[in-house]
C-alpha cells in the first residue's frame, strides 16, 4: 500500500542537478536518507566533511527510526527526524513538517527508493541519487568518493595505512562481526574458529561474536543478536565503543568501527581495500 502511494507521489518528479552556488546561496538543506547501514554511516562521514566546508547552515536529516542512534552520535547539533517510512500517516506528518520548514536544497546520497526522492522533492532544488547513480560503475569506484562527488566534494588521491597487532597487552575485549548482507562478503566458519582461536587461550580476554544468525562457539564467547530497530542500534554503538580490537566482514559494522575511531581489523573477500575504505584510513593485521 505505502509503496503504491509512494509511487504516485514521486510520479512526476523532475530533479535537477546542484552547483557550488547553489549549495553556497542555500541555507536549509535537507538530506532525506534512506539506505543500508553501511552507506548510512558512509553517508554520515562525508556529510561531517560537507558541513565543515558549509558550517553556516541549518541542516535536516530524515531517516528510518533504526538509524537514530547514529545520528544522535555522530550529527547530534542538527535537526534530526526519524520515521518508520511504512507508516503513512507519519509520513504525511513528516511531510508537513518538512514543507514548513521550507529547505533551499535536499540531497540524498546513497538513497534510491521513492521515499527518499520524494522527500527531497518538497524542497525548492533537489537532485535525487537515483539520477545521479545512472552515470556511475560503483564497482570501480571508491564509495566514500561517490558521495563526495554527489555533494562536490573536492577528492583526494587514495590511501590508506596498514599496521600490525604483535600482541596482546592491553586488550580486554574483542568484537568479531563476521557477516555482510552480501554472503559472498561474509566470513566462513573457518575464518571465525580461526580469529576465535587467536584469543580464546587468553583467559583476560572477552569475545563477543555479533551477527544476525544466533551462533554458538562455546560458553566463553558473549553473542550479539542485530535486529533492524532502535535499540539495537544503540546497543551496538555502546557495544563498539567498549572494544579493544573489531574484527569484520566488509559490512555494516566496518564503516560504524571506523567512524568510531576503533582498532579495525577487516576481511575482504570479494571487494577492494580502495573500493570500501575511507581515505587515510588506519587499518589493522594480527601478526601474532
């Protein structure tokens, strides 16, 4: 039903592409975002990088109610709606709200559905991603620079530091997120009994195991269950700030880990250090 509605809404909507000076004359701008996780978080990195450079502004952001706890951390200073975008009549609501506040400009990065476009349409200038995205090869691409062109960022050359974990002084808690929406991304049982193994002799360090298929490695190691919801995300968060070191899958808990500024041991399977990470991103090996 929502996304009939939806459908006829964003029917005849007719987006056009930013400048410079648009974004420089605008002084609300609204970014309705609804994505994946990781993108949410990569969306959330690279708009800190667009609000230093456009400090003097109001910005809105609207998003599903699960993702609240990432913006409360991460953009806490700014207006911040939540919705659940299958509740038509909050819809509606949030559809008022936005047409009194009246935003010069909405930008939706990463975001491909009509909810999304939509929203963005009740501002006076909008480009929606998905006309953006259709000149795009992501696969060839870095997706924090996606965004980055999206918003006309200026782009860097690429790098990023690796370094090496000799030993475990120091650490309590260790954090393994082993799995990705994409399962060809995700980690195998031989990998997770391998990093499990890394650690479990150490009588001083607590392993916990976060993924959405309930897992069972012995009494020794604590389980996360991810759920699509509020409090789950700001469990995770609270969960991701106590660890010494994050072992993950290219997903989600990746970007979140180093937005937090964690030690982050990765594991690509499939996909490219230059394709997933951040510029000047610190990463982690074991080395034991």
């Amino acid at each position: 039903m929502i996304n009939i509605f939806l459908n006829y809404l964003s029917r005849n909507i007719q987006s056009s592409s930013h400048t410079d000076i648009d974004i420089s004359k605008s002084n609300k701008i609204l970014f309705p975002i609804f994505t994946r996780y990781g993108d949410t978080i990569i969306d959330i990195v690279v708009i800190k990088e667009f609000i230093r450079k456009y400090p003097k502004k109001e910005y809105i952001f609207v998003f599903p109610h699960q993702m609240r706890p990432y913006f409360e951390a991460m953009l806490p200073e700014h207006k911040l709606i939540s919705l659940n975008k299958r509740n038509i009549i909050k819809l509606y609501r949030v559809s008022r709200l936005i047409k009194k506040i009246k935003p010069d400009l909405a930008l939706n990065p990463w975001s491909h559905g009509n909810e999304s476009c939509y929203l963005s349409s009740l501002s006076l200038k909008y480009f929606c991603y998905k006309d953006f995205y259709r000149s795009l090869d992501e696969k060839k691409m870095n997706h924090y620079e996606i965004v980055r062109r999206y918003f006309l960022l200026d782009s860097e050359e690429f790098q990023y530091k690796e370094q090496s974990i000799s030993e475990l002084k120091n650490i309590e808690n260790v954090l393994i997120c082993p799995e990705s929406t994409d399962k060809n991304r995700s980690m195998s049982e031989v990998d997770i009994k391998h990093y499990i193994s890394l650690f479990a002799e150490h009588q001083n360090i607590k392993i916990t195991l976060a993924s959405i298929t309930k897992r069972n490695y012995g009494k020794d190691i604590s389980y996360f269950a991810f759920h699509k919801n509020y409090h789950s995300s700001k469990s995770f968060i609270d969960l991701v700030n106590k660890q010494d070191i994050i072992i993950s899958a290219d997903s989600a808990p990746l970007h979140i880990s180093l937005a937090f500024n964690k030690k982050v041991v990765p594991l690509f399977k499939i996909t490219q250090p230059q394709n997933v990470l951040n510029r000047n991103s610190i990463i982690y090996n074991i080395n034991l």
